[in-house]
C-alpha cells in the first residue's frame, strides 16, 4: 500500500472515530445540565485515559513490532491482549474497594465501573487496530469505523432529536456507549479469524506463551506504555484535577469549550502514525530518513498556522453559535485563544516524538513527561490568576512550550551526530 494511501486511510479512519465521538459529546455538552456534563466529562476523559493504560504502549509498540517482525505479529497481538486484561481486573478491584471505603460520597461512585468498562473495550479495539496498521492494513479499520460512526450517530443523534438525551440517566447512556463501541471490537476480531484461520488449540497456545512470557513482555513495553500513559494523563489532566479539586460546573464549562478545538486536535495523531511507518521503514537510509521527516514537520507548521488564525478570527462565532448563551462568553473566549496556541504547539511537538521513538530514545521522552505531571499542579497553584479555570489552561500551555523546546534540542543533536549514511547505532 502507497504512503498516499495509508495516509488516506488513516485519515479517514481517525477523521471517523473522532468526527462522530466529537459529535456525540457535542450533543451531551447542549443538551445536560453543566454539572451532569461535568460528570460525564470526568468518566468518560477516566475510560479514554485508562483505555490507553490497559493497551499499555500498543499504539506504538505493538504497531512497530508487527511491521518490523511479521513472523511473531500474532504472538504479539495475544501478549497484547492478555496485559490488557490482568490491568482491567486489577482495576476494577481497585475501584470498588476504593469507592466502597474511602470515596462513598463521590459524585462518582455511580458510573465509575461503567467507565471501566467502557475502557476495556476501547484498549481491545486499540489492539487489534494497532496490529493491523503494523501489517501495513489501513484500510480494514477506516471500513469498520465507517459503520461504527453511522451507528452511534444515529443513536445519540435520534435521541438529542427526540430530546431523550436530557431524561436519560448516564448509567443508560455509559452502557449504550459500551455496547456501541463493542461493534468494532466483533468486526476486528471476525477479520482476524478469516486472515489468519488460527484454531482453537493455536489460540489456546499463544494465550500460553503469553501467560508465561506476560512479565518479560511487560518490560519490553515498559517505557512505550509508561509514555503512552504519562502522554494520555498530561493531556487529560486539566480535566481530572478540575473534577477532584473544584467543581462539576468549573469541569463541564472547560470542558465545553474545549471540545470546540478538538477538530484541530486529530491531525496530529494521523500524520505522527504515518511518519512512524516511514521513519521506521528508512532508518538505515539516514539521507532519505532526514528528508521525510522534514516534509512530514514542514506540512505539520502549515496546517498548524491555518488553523490557528481560523479559531483565533472565528471563536467567538463558534462559541455563540453551538452553546448560545450557556456560558460566561469572554471567560470562553479567552479559554479557546489559550487552547488552540497549546494546540499549535502540540501540533508540532507530535512529530518530534515520532522521531524519538524511532531513535529509541522513549526513555528521554518518559523522564520529561513525569516532569511536566509533576509541574503541571504546580504551576496551576502558583499562578496569580483570579479565575480558576485560566489557571488549569495556562499551566497547559506552559508545560507544552516545555516539553517541545526538549524534544526539538535532544532530536535534532542526535540527528546532527548521526552518520548521514548509515544507522542509529553508528554516531559520531
């Protein structure tokens, strides 16, 4: 399959998932109260976040294994599969002790499990999906994801037309997402089976491999899963600490505006998994290596500078336009300036991770990330800010800057070493 493709593929796949997700979540934002979106908010950024955590690195790691070594691919699915399980029960174990002895009060406690759930599935999907796209097969996912967002559009958007969305309890609509979520999850493993024709007593057996090897695996995936999680939980944590440290109200408001630049948001995650494929498929080619990884950061800066002066000409307009009057317009507007230049910087930072993991240099990548989690709160204290959702934005955009300005220093010297003819492990 041609780059061209692929990346055609991927986009119309990520363009699918996060088109109809954004969507749903738009209707919620209109049509519940500010503190019921605020809970559903926190549950569902819980289920997204986990769901990486129990897929523990497979975005990257699993997709690299199966394009660099075809003859262990299903062994590295079932590993996969099975990390992904032993963290889900430990998690829910975890959950109900927790909400049974210490937070009994928690607006929470109700559909926490539901947003385990919710997890599991998303981590399965991310597997067999990931698994694929190391196969070089783009193309299956966008078709699966072409049928999953019809369904949930339909549903959520016959029930906003209806407007049952608002009568509706969140239990029932956490187990209405499950369940439409658990569609791609059937499809993926239905053309799994077709593919590769494995039997019971061949699945029984890689399942054991698995099981015996799972703390060797785990090690190996070690720094991709710490990454995928610390990278997950950055980006979630504005919304995590609004719900455990302020209100319902402060998280839905935030919330709100800030799915208004998640459009801007995906772009990063399609092209970073197409230049993860190239880069990897070119690294004893240090000249050709070079020269994508360029063209990739050169369209990246472009698309990102298009986008910035849209939001920043228009948001006003999108504010009024999707929420009318529901909130405090210039605390939204100011909100949304911050978040598309965090945006933007995010953009670039993206594919400057690609070009370090494919160095296996992940660990440099780890260390800062456990820096920004520990900054991030900091700086959302000390601050001098009256209001307090400013305080959780600002202290974004702040680590981001950081973060990039790492990433750009330690590639681009490491590039600067290396061997223009030959491999990573030769630098000067």
């Amino acid at each position: 399959m041609s780059i061209k493709r692929k990346l055609f593929s991927n986009t119309i796949s990520n363009g699918l998932q996060f088109g109809s997700r954004w969507s749903m979540n738009l209707l919620f934002a209109k049509s519940l109260t500010t503190s019921s979106f605020g809970i559903f908010s926190f549950i569902y950024t819980i289920a997204v976040m986990l769901g990486t955590f129990f897929a523990f690195g497979s975005n990257l790691y699993l997709l690299k294994q199966v394009s660099e070594d075809k003859c262990k691919r299903m062994i590295y699915l079932f590993e996969s599969f099975l990390i992904t399980t032993l963290f889900f029960i430990v998690s829910v174990v975890l959950s109900l002790l927790a909400f049974k002895y210490f937070l009994t009060d928690s607006p929470y406690s109700y559909t926490i499990q539901y947003g385990l759930f919710l997890a599991f599935v998303l981590a399965i999907n991310m597997n067999i999906f990931s698994f694929f796209k190391g196969q070089g097969d783009f193309e299956k996912e966008a078709k699966i994801y072409i049928i999953f967002s019809f369904i949930l559009l339909l549903i959520v958007g016959m029930a906003f037309y209806l407007d049952l969305l608002s009568r509706l309890s969140l239990q029932v609509i956490f187990i209405t997402l499950i369940s439409i979520n658990l569609l791609p999850s059937f499809l993926g493993i239905k053309y799994l089976y077709i593919q590769h024709e494995l039997s019971i007593h061949q699945m029984k057996q890689m399942f054991s491999m698995a099981f015996y090897n799972v703390f060797a695996t785990l090690t190996q995936r070690l720094a991709y899963g710490l990454h995928e999680s610390q990278s997950i939980l950055y980006a979630n944590l504005p919304f995590i600490l609004l719900g455990i440290l302020t209100t319902v109200e402060n998280l839905g408001h935030y919330r709100a505006i800030y799915l208004l630049i998640t459009p801007f948001l995906i772009l990063p995650g399609i092209i970073a998994q197409v230049l993860l494929s190239q880069l990897a498929n070119n690294k004893s080619d240090m000249i050709g290596f070079k020269k994508i990884f360029r063209k990739f950061s050169l369209f990246s800066f472009l698309i990102g500078t298009i986008f910035i002066g849209l939001y920043w000409e228009f948001g006003a307009y999108f504010i009024e336009m999707i929420y009318g009057m529901k909130f405090e317009r210039e605390a939204s507007l100011t909100l949304i300036h911050i978040f598309i230049i965090t945006s933007f910087f995010w953009f670039i930072k993206s594919n400057y991770e690609v070009l370090l993991t494919v160095m296996d240099k992940q660990w440099l990548r780890v260390n800062v990330l456990w820096i920004m989690l520990m900054l991030y709160p900091v700086l959302v204290f000390i601050l001098p800010l009256d209001i307090t959702i400013y305080k959780y934005a600002y202290a974004a955009l702040i680590t981001t800057i950081i973060m990039l300005a790492t990433y750009i220093i330690q590639a681009e010297l490491i590039l600067k070493r290396t061997v223009l003819t030959r491999g990573f492990n030769d630098e000067i």
